[in-house]
C-alpha cells in the first residue's frame, strides 16, 4: 500500500477528511493494479471511479469553501482544476501506453503525492476556517 492514512493527514472537518481516506484507497487500488500488470478494463474501470470521485470531492469540498466563506477560495479552485487536468492527462496516457514504470512513477508523484501536499497545506487551512467560523458564530 502506498498511501496509508496517519493523524498528519486530518483536517478535522469530518467529511472531507472521510473523502480523503476514500481518495487514498482509490489511488493505492490503481496502483496495485498498474503494477499487477492488470488488462485495460481493469484500469480504466480504477481510473474512472478515481476521476469521478475527485470531481465529487472537490465538489463537496469548494461548497463548504464557499458556504464559510474562505477567502482563498480562487486561487483553492484553481489547485483543484489543475489536479483534475492531471489525472485527465494521466489517465489518457495510461490506456494509451499502458503502465509503464515511468508513468506509475508520475501516478504517485502527480496524483498520490500531489494529494498528501496538498492536504497537508491547503485542506488544511480550509478546515481550520472553516473551524474558526463555527466558533465566531456561536
Ligand atoms: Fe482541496
């Protein structure tokens, strides 16, 4: 397994932190795959749940955002949109080429380790916001 799950990677904010876990099992899932040297439908199959539920995710996520008023919601949309031309770019070249050593290599980079970063910095702030707004109002 790649990408395990620690208290580092909590935000506190119950569903997001409930939609990382589910993006982290989804990329250690492709991952497997890709290295079992698995048929296209099976990646294909992994990288379309991985896609819509990333779009899900950074749905849910950029409403809260927006619902609390977070004021780096702009430039917190513009991280989502270029992750989601990532995994879009990705995808192409993985049923293009297949899995090769070197895109597996980009798939934990571009994807799985792009995720940890940006949890740890952004989501982060975000809950943290979004934490702050729940006080102020009580
Ligand atoms: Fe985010």
């Amino acid at each position: 397994m790649d990408y395990v799950w620690d208290s580092s990677l909590e935000t506190g904010n119950e569903l997001i932190d409930s939609q990382h876990k589910a993006l982290f099992i989804a990329v250690n899932n492709l991952l497997e795959i890709c290295r079992k040297g698995k048929g296209k439908e099976e990646v294909s199959k992994s990288l379309d749940f991985l896609t819509q539920y990333t779009i899900k995710h950074f749905f849910d996520e950029e409403q809260l955002q927006q619902k609390y008023k977070y004021p780096d919601f702009p430039i917190h949309k513009k991280y989502h949109d270029d992750f989601k031309v990532t995994v879009r770019d990705l995808s192409h070249e993985l049923i293009m080429k297949g899995a090769t050593d070197r895109l597996i290599e980009e798939l934990k980079n571009k994807i799985g380790g792009w995720l940890v970063t940006h949890i740890k910095g952004q989501d982060a702030k975000v809950a943290a916001h979004i934490r702050n707004q729940i006080a102020a109002q009580k």
